[in-house]
C-alpha cells in the first residue's frame, strides 16, 4: 500500500499493489484532477516495477486514465476476477 498525503497531513490517495500489478487507487473527490494519481503510479512504476491493472469497461474515466499514462490493452473478459458479469480490460505498460 502507498498513501499520499495533503500539504496538512491529511491521507488524500492510496493505491495497493500485488507483485507488480495495481490491486486498487483511490484519490479522494477534493482532491481528483491535481496529479495525485498520475504521481502514486509513477512512484509505483519506477519504486516498485508495476506494470499492469484491470480496469472494468464501464468505468470509462479509468481507462482513460490509464491509457493517458501509456498502458495499453492486451486482454479483455466478460466477467471479473471473481466470475461476476462485469467486462474488464487487462492493460500494461512497458
């Protein structure tokens, strides 16, 4: 797990890892659109060699994030990790 915090030591964000792939990210609502993601996975990427996640399609503002950040699609499934009915993207970044 990596947290970032506000200038008034207020956790803002978290992302949890597993290996090398991105489990979860949240950014708080106040704080969204300030970079606060972009730079919990920059961090992960160069501290810690993460390269991919899985994003459900019907979350359009993820993948977006994610593709803005250069990962890329290789995979898709109808349902998720768990066998529920949600399509996910597998994406990767080199």
């Amino acid at each position: 797990m990596i947290a970032a915090k506000n200038d008034v030591g207020e956790y803002t964000a978290f992302m949890g890892l597993d290996d090398k792939k991105i489990s979860m990210l949240f950014v708080s609502d106040q704080e969204r659109h300030k970079g606060i993601g972009k730079m919990l996975i920059r961090y992960g990427i160069e501290h810690y060699g993460i390269n991919e996640v899985c994003v459900n399609v019907q979350n359009p503002q993820a993948v977006c994030f994610y593709e803005h950040l250069g990962f890329k699609c290789y995979k898709q499934s109808e349902l998720d990790e768990q066998g529920n009915p949600y399509p996910i993207l597998y994406l990767k970044v080199n």
